[in-house]
C-alpha cells in the first residue's frame, strides 16, 4: 500500500529534514520510500511543502503528492493562510502543531470526514530543546496517528543523523510528543 504524505511548514523550520527522516525510518523498515521538497520563493520564512511517499512495492511515481493520505502542519500559522486541506483524499489525515484540540482545529478546517490529530509542538521543543525547533516533535505526533514507521527506526535515524546530546533530546522530543498526540476521529 502507497502513503503518500505532504509537509506544511515555513523555510528554515526543517521542513525537508523531517520528510527525509520519516522516509529513512521507513526504509530501515524495508519500505519503498521517496522524499523531496517543493519550494516557493527560497527564503527563510516562506511558505515550505515537503513529501514523503512510503509503500510496500516499488515506487514507480516521480510526481508532486496532489492527493494526501496525510497532511501534516508542522507551522500552525499557515492554517488559514495556506490551504493545508487542498487535494486531501476522503477519511484522510491532519497531523497539526496546534494548542486546539483536534475537534476546535475540524470545525476551523471545515472538515467532516477527516480523521485530526494535534500536539503543542512549540511547547515541547522549548522544554526539551530550550528552542523553538519542533519539526522533530511533529514526528512524534504523526507516529502516534499513523504508524508509518516503527519507533526504534526513527530513533536510529535521528542519533545517526543529530549524534549526542542533540540527537538525544530530539528522541525525547519525538517520544514526549507521541504520548502527548490527540486525535478524533
């Protein structure tokens, strides 16, 4: 089965970064993956898509993700900006930074079908990190809403590429940040 998941964020948040990491999890996983950006005017602060694709078989598609399975917000001051929701498919996926819970952030997204999970990301990453880098934190969100890769994946692919303390604290980060995770249905 093909997953395809789109990335909303801002230049400079890691955006690219994270969809690399979740497509290197899943390939420890003996997954099929892709990961690639897509930017519009290359400056920090601007608007940021990611991809990832994850699947069972060969990947044979070389396109932009127009239909999501998943969407995920890493930067919540895009809702309402940017329309995160475009081409998402039926019962899809919002993972979002967000301090709403996810039934305030269905009814601001206008979405009936949709299955909504947040977290407060920035909290989280200002704990741990003592920085507002959260991108990492929304891994652990997404995890919890839909197992894409396992657990120990990603906590190997985040101390190989972040080694000592730094990788560290991104695990708990990830970890705090999947037991924190909220969803409806």
């Amino acid at each position: 089965m093909l997953i395809e998941v789109r990335w909303h964020g801002r230049g400079g948040q890691g955006i690219v970064t994270v969809s690399r990491l979740l497509a290197q999890a899943a390939l420890l996983d003996g997954k099929y993956v892709q990961a690639f950006p897509e930017f519009g005017p290359e400056r920090r602060g601007a608007p940021v898509t990611g991809y990832t694709r994850i699947s069972d078989e060969p990947i044979t598609i070389h396109s932009q993700i127009y239909n999501p399975h998943i969407v995920v917000v890493v930067d919540p001051t895009l809702i309402g900006k940017v329309d995160v929701t475009r081409g998402l498919v039926s019962k899809g996926l919002i993972v979002a930074h967000s301090e709403k819970s996810p039934k305030e952030l269905k009814e601001i997204l206008g979405l009936s079908d949709a299955r909504i999970y947040t977290v407060n990301a920035m909290r989280i990453s200002l704990d741990i990190l003592g920085r507002p880098i959260y991108n990492t934190a929304m891994l652990g969100a997404l995890l919890k809403a839909a197992p894409l890769a396992k657990m120990e994946s990603l906590t190997k692919v985040i101390a190989e590429r972040f080694p000592g303390p730094i990788g560290e604290k991104n695990i708990a980060v990830i970890k705090r940040a999947y037991e924190e995770a909220r969803g409806i249905e």
